[in-house]
C-alpha cells in the first residue's frame, strides 16, 4: 500500500515499521563499507575527509530536494550519520590494525 492510499493508524505504523527494517539493513551495508574504508585507508588520519564529507551531505541534501523531501531536515540526519560513521571507522581502524 502507499501512504495515500491508508485509512487507519495501524496502516501508517504497520508501513512506517517496515521501512525502519529497510533502514536498518541499509545502515548495516553502510557501515559494511566504513568497515571496508578502515581496511583500506593507509593510515587513520585518512578516515576523517572533509571535503568529502561536505560532497555527501550536498548529494543527499540535492536527491532530497529533487524528491520533493525537506533537505534541510535529512542533511542534518545526514551530518549526524556521516559522523557515527566516522568514529566507527576510526574504532574499526583502531580494532583491525591499531
């Protein structure tokens, strides 16, 4: 079903509940791949990137604008993630090759 398409709460949780459990998988392919950017960066000054940071939050705030969501909002999730992101790189690259 499409949101617009529910007529109960139930309905609104039941799909909101299921998009939580693609999140989550999503989060973990993720930071399966901060795992692999611990594994491959030579050394850790190299996890934290800036400019590259700063190109992921434009990218994701530029594809939430072009879906019509609020891009202010889901950048600033955004900024949130990419730093847990980091410190688990930084915890990863410190607990594989520190």
């Amino acid at each position: 079903m499409k949101p617009e398409d529910y007529t109960s709460m139930t309905e609104v949780r039941a799909g909101v509940d299921a998009l939580d459990r693609q999140l989550v998988a999503l989060l973990d392919q993720r930071f399966a791949h901060m795992r692999a950017a611990a594994r491959i960066k030579p050394d850790r000054g190299a996890v934290r990137d800036e400019a590259r940071k700063r190109q992921v939050i434009d990218n994701v705030r530029a594809e939430a604008e072009h879906l019509g969501a609020p891009g202010d909002l889901i950048a600033e999730l955004w900024e949130q993630l990419v730093e847990a992101s980091i410190a688990y790189e930084m915890a990863e690259y410190d607990r594989t090759r520190g």
